[in-house]
C-alpha cells in the first residue's frame, strides 16, 4: 500500500494531539522518508545498534526494553500510535536500549538528521521534540516509583490503568466498548518487575474484585475511581495533549 502523507494521517484528527500548521506538516512530509511494516514480535530497533533513524508509530502496539546478558528483560514503556522512536539513540553513537513490537505495526521512518532539522527549521517543533522525550522520561519514572515502591496489586493497578487511558483516547468511543490490549502476563511481568506466576495471581485476585476485566485481547474497565486509590495515581490517568511529529 502506498505511503499516508503526513497531512492525511489519521492520528492528526483525534482530540489528543495537538493541531499542526500547514507549515509545520510540510516540514515533516520533508523529513520523511517513508513507511515500515513489521509484523507482530519483530524487532524495530537492535540493542547497540548504530546509525539508526528516528521513527513515528503510526499503527499497532511496541515496547522499548533492556536486557541483561542472561537475556533477562525490562520493559521500559509500551509504544501506542503517536509516539516518536529514537530520540535517546540520537543522544548516543548506539542504541541503548531494544524496540520490539507487540501487534503488527507500521511505522514513520524520518531521516537522521530529522531532529537537528525539526530544530533548525521549527523552533516550535524543536520544543515538541523536547516535550516529548520529557514525557516519555516522566513514564519511566512512573515505572520506577512502581517497581522499588508499590505492590504487585499497585503495580498492576497503575499500569492497567495508563494503558487503557492511553488506548482510549486513541478511539472514537473513548473505550467505552473496551480497548485493545495485546499483552500477554509475560510482557507484564517484565514491565513490572514481577514474576510471571505473581502477575497471574494479581490479575485475577482485581479481575475478581471487579475492578477490570480481560478477554480476547481486549481490556474493560470496571471501577477505574477504585483502580486509581489503589495505584496511588496522582490524576485520573489521562493523556495530556500532546504534539504529534
């Protein structure tokens, strides 16, 4: 199928990101190289590797992680449609950590001297560049505050919720009818720092609590006000508006 351009993307018209210029899309249709698909567990970006371009995930779910030389992994954060990839290789001669897909997915490919361009040419998009990598900064702090300090049942509270709040504001219906949800226990685990058998358990002591509810890979919320004192979330979960590059 051929390349969306920038300026027919779907994501653009959602209440989640922000409005661009006619100018401001010209620009990144400049940038633009053109479109990847990969299919579910394929692997975007190698730990260590070199000279790699930025990306925007357009469609499907991924994950950015790291992992020790037993092959122990941490995930890092989820990838949802709008996110931009490959910021913290840009800042370094070599990936520091991996990108590997949940779903099938396509992405954005950019050219590698899109972020030195965006700033150059676009102070305002530079900025947006920097927002973003500060919010992905912030969520993995969220997920370090999870992993040295709350239980599993907390752990998994907060996740379920950011995730399906994230979802949602990707749908039309804001997940009234549910939400995608394409992880299995083990990529849960690994983002938590749980084992398998705990994450499991916890699940369903919450399912049976009424709290949320798992089925043909699709997550429903129960009570989210009830899920949120558990986490100790700081805010309803929400996305803010964000820039989409």
């Amino acid at each position: 199928m051929p390349d969306v351009p920038c300026a027919n993307c779907p994501l653009r018209t959602l209440p989640l990101f922000i409005e661009q210029s006619s100018d401001e899309q010209v620009l990144v249709q400049s940038l633009k190289k053109r479109e990847v698909s990969l299919k579910a567990d394929a692997t975007l970006v190698h730990e260590g590797q070199t000279d790699t371009p930025l990306y925007t995930l357009l469609e499907g779910w991924a994950f950015r992680y790291k992992t020790l030389s037993d092959g122990r992994r941490q995930i890092l954060t989820f990838l949802l449609p709008g996110d931009f990839i490959g910021v913290q290789q840009k800042m370094g001669d070599s990936a520091a950590h991996g990108v590997d897909t949940l779903t099938e997915a396509k992405f954005c490919v950019f050219q590698r001297d899109a972020l030195w361009e965006l700033h150059r040419r676009s102070p305002t998009m530079g900025f947006n560049i920097t927002w973003l990598t500060a919010h992905e900064e912030s969520l993995v702090d969220d997920t370090l505050l999870s992993v040295g300090r709350r239980s599993a049942e907390e752990r998994i509270a907060m996740l379920l919720i950011l995730l399906f709040k994230r979802a949602a504001a990707l749908q039309a219906d804001g997940g009234v009818q549910g939400v995608r949800f394409p992880l299995t226990q083990q990529h849960i685990a690994d983002g938590l720092g749980l084992s398998l058998v705990h994450t499991n358990k916890t699940l369903r002591k919450l399912e049976r609590r009424g709290l949320h509810h798992l089925a043909d890979g699709r997550l429903y919320m129960r009570d989210v006000k009830a899920l949120a004192r558990l986490a100790d979330l700081y805010g309803d979960g929400r996305p803010p508006q964000r820039p989409l590059v």
